[in-house]
C-alpha cells in the first residue's frame, strides 16, 4: 500500500525554508512594526496593501514582521523625506529584489538621497509668503513655479506650495528687481549645466563608491556608516562645486579684462 503523502503545515514549511534562526527573527506583531519604523498602524497596513513592503510570514493565523520589513519602511520614509512620490517610491521598490537585505537597502537609501539637502515642506500661500519674509504677486509665483524652486499642488483645501532648495535665492532675484528674462537665462544655464554635472556625479558615486562598497558584504552597522559618510561627502561636493565656480568665474573675468 502506498504510503499517503503528509501534507506539511505551513508553519512547518516556513521553518524548513527559513530556518528556526529567520522565524525568530520574524517576531514583530504590525503594532510592533509600526512603532519601530516611526510609523502609524494604519499608514504602515496601507503601505503593505500597497505592496511596498514584502508579505509577512504567517504562522497559524498570526502575521510576522522582521528586519526586511523594517528596512523597507525606513526606505519609504527617507524617500518621502527627500521630496520622493508615494507613486516614484512604489516604482522604484518594485525594482528591487523581493529579499534584499537591510544593508542592501541601507546603502540604496544613502545614493538616492546623498545629494538631496532637504525635506519638503507644504505651506499655504500665506505661510509661503511668511517664510520667504515678503509677498508675491501672482506673476512673481509663477516665475517662482517655472524656474522650479517651487512646487504647487492642488488639494481640496486649496493649493500647497513646497519651496525647494534655491528658493531663498529666487526671492533675493525678486527684492532685487531683476529682469525675468535674465534670471530665466540665468537659470537655463544653470540647469542644464547642473544636470549635466549631477549626472555624472552620480555615476561616479554609483560605480567608483557604492559598487565597492556592496561587494564587501557590509554588515548593517557598516551599511549606515556609509550612508554618513555619504551624507559628510555630499557636503564636501557641494562645497567643491561652488569653490571650482568662484575659480571659473575669476578665471572669465580676468581674461576679459586682459582683452581690453
């Protein structure tokens, strides 16, 4: 008589997949989740119905969470942080594989935000026009949207208005009366330079920075000592990009005078 094939509880299955080791790990309840990554319940049920986080292993009719989990939720809010879409993040985590692991994630977080200075912030008109310390006709928002150091949304309760980096620069453009054709000059030159300039930087931060430091299997301490380095050297590039402009501009103008 042949012997009747012994159907595996799940539970059991997930042990010989993973280890008695992977399912102590896997110990958070979703309240537990949520506290640990800063999160609400409900925002962190929603980001999983989204299926920016993996699917929890379930024991019985018990839902477990662990570092992956975590991991990935800490990426979200970096990501929000630095003025990502909920749609762009769920994008990009869908590019990434299903089991990478915390430090993988630790050092994707660094490069996609190692050159972002700060995070966006919603203001109303009124608070738009207070943090800036003046007001603005509607020409002068405008301007402000197309040169894009500012960004408008639309919501039910009026539009918002998030001042990106460069901001405060548009506004001293404005107190100063400059023409709007010559800061839209200014400001075409300096984007398509910029662009130029942060995509190279990037793909020598990508290839000649991250990629090393991925092959050594960097445990998680070592993964978020690089993402401050990174942060130190995102500093110290800028910092050289406006040296190496002060140097090009003296260069310009002397050479001019010695045409005259």
């Amino acid at each position: 008589m042949s012997a009747v094939p012994r159907v595996v509880p799940e539970s059991e299955a997930l042990r010989d997949d993973l280890g008695e080791s992977a399912e102590a790990t896997y110990s958070m309840s979703v309240d537990e989740l949520a506290a640990t990554a800063g999160l609400s319940v409900r925002t962190t049920r929603y980001y999983a119905s989204l299926g920016l986080i993996p699917p929890p292993q379930r024991r019985g009719r018990m839902a477990w969470y662990g570092p992956p989990h975590v991991a990935r939720l800490e990426m979200i809010r970096a990501l929000q942080g630095h003025g990502f879409t909920l749609q762009a993040i769920e994008g990009y985590l869908a590019s990434l594989p299903p089991d990478a692991r915390m430090e993988d994630l630790a050092v994707q977080r660094a490069m996609l935000t190692s050159w972002t200075l700060s995070g966006p912030e919603e203001l109303t008109r009124r608070q738009l026009e207070q943090h800036a310390g003046r007001k603005f006709s509607d020409d002068e928002l405008a301007l402000a949207e197309e040169l894009g150091m500012v960004r408008r949304s639309d919501a039910e309760r009026g539009p918002r208005f998030t001042p990106v980096h460069g901001f405060d620069v548009t506004v001293r453009l404005l107190d100063l009366g400059i023409p709007v054709a010559g800061v839209r000059a200014a400001n075409d030159a300096i984007v398509r330079h910029m662009e130029a300039l942060a995509e190279e930087l990037t793909e020598v931060l990508r290839e000649d920075v991250i990629a090393p430091l991925r092959a050594q299997d960097l445990s998680r301490d070592e993964a978020e000592k690089v993402e401050q380095n990174l942060s130190q050297l995102r500093h110290l590039t800028l910092d050289a990009i406006v040296s190496a402009f002060q140097r090009s501009a003296n260069d310009v103008i002397a050479r001019s005078l010695r045409r005259r």
